[in-house]
C-alpha cells in the first residue's frame, strides 16, 4: 500500500482546477455569468490559450484545446460521473436561474440518518459535470467517528451583511472561511 510508504503528502488546500474547453469564449462567459467566477492574472509567459479565473476560494484554470473537434461530446447528466460541487444558500433559487438560463440539469438527493441533502447536477458547455447543493447539512464525519472541520463559504462577490458589534464580526469572519 501506498501509506506504507512514509504518509501522505504535505498538502495545504486545494487550489485550483483545470478544464480543457472548445471555445474560450462559451467557458469563460458559462463560469463567470453563471458561477460567478472572476478572472485573474495568469502568467504572460504561457504560450497556449487560457483564462485564470477565481471565486469561492477555489481557482478555475481554462485551457483552450489544441483539438476542439475532437472532443468527447456531452453525455448525458449523470451524478455518478467526475464533477466539481459548490455549495449554496438556497437550490430553489438555483433551480429558477438555470431554468431561466436554459441549462438542462437533473435533482438528485442524499439522506443520511434524517439528514437530507438536496443536489442539482448540470454540464459547462464542454461537458464537464458540476453540481450545486446544501451538502453542508451533512456533517463531515471521520470513519473514527470524530468530526472534522471543514472550510465553510468563501466568495469574493460581497454578501450584504447586517450591523453587529465588531467582535461578533471577527467571529463571522472566521467562521465563513474555516470552521
């Protein structure tokens, strides 16, 4: 086994993901004006097609094809295929913007001792799956049965907050990063 082997590597977070598209132009509109993902610098010093962008504490890296005919075409939405999940405050409200949006997607749903979990499932324009849910109402649980902490929502898009008093405004802070 691989753990026998000195332990697992010294990671910190994960960074970033890349995603090969056909067209640079439909990836970056599709994860900006739906996602809601924000583009950054990337190195002048690449000699291929590609944006860079950030949101939610994670970064999404496009790379343009070298070969965009050939290309596996969409398949159909399957929940068990590779995909990328996002949290959000409120699936109904993601529901009624993709159906305005005219992007196909499917529900699906998670119960675990009286927990649910609510799931919508959609591709990019490449195929590549993405999935919004609440999945924080399930706690994340070691096989040892000890808690773990997990790293709540993170967003460079402001979210309007109410007045408090400044101690309760660190606590906050710290909780929407890492709880």
């Amino acid at each position: 086994m691989l753990g026998d082997k000195g332990g697992a590597l010294p990671l910190a977070s994960l960074n970033h993901i890349s995603v090969v598209c056909r067209s640079l132009v439909r990836s970056l509109d599709f994860y900006q004006n739906v996602l809601g993902f924000l583009p950054v610098r990337r190195p002048g010093s690449f000699d291929f097609d590609g944006a860079w962008l950030f949101n939610y504490g994670i970064g999404i890296h496009l790379l343009q094809s070298e070969d965009p005919e050939n290309m596996p075409k969409k398949r159909e939405i399957n929940p068990k295929d590779n995909h990328i999940s996002f949290q959000c405050e409120s699936l109904a409200l993601v529901e009624k913007q993709l159906k305005e949006m005219g992007i196909p997607y499917i529900q699906s749903g998670v119960e675990e001792g009286g927990i649910y979990v609510d799931q919508l499932f959609f591709h990019d324009p490449d195929g590549f799956m993405i999935e919004i849910c609440n999945c924080d109402n399930l706690p994340v649980i070691s096989l040892s049965g000890e808690p773990i902490m997990a790293c709540k929502r993170v967003s460079l898009i402001p979210q309007p907050q109410q007045q408090q008093p400044p101690q309760q405004q660190q606590q906050q802070q710290h909780q929407e990063s890492c709880a």
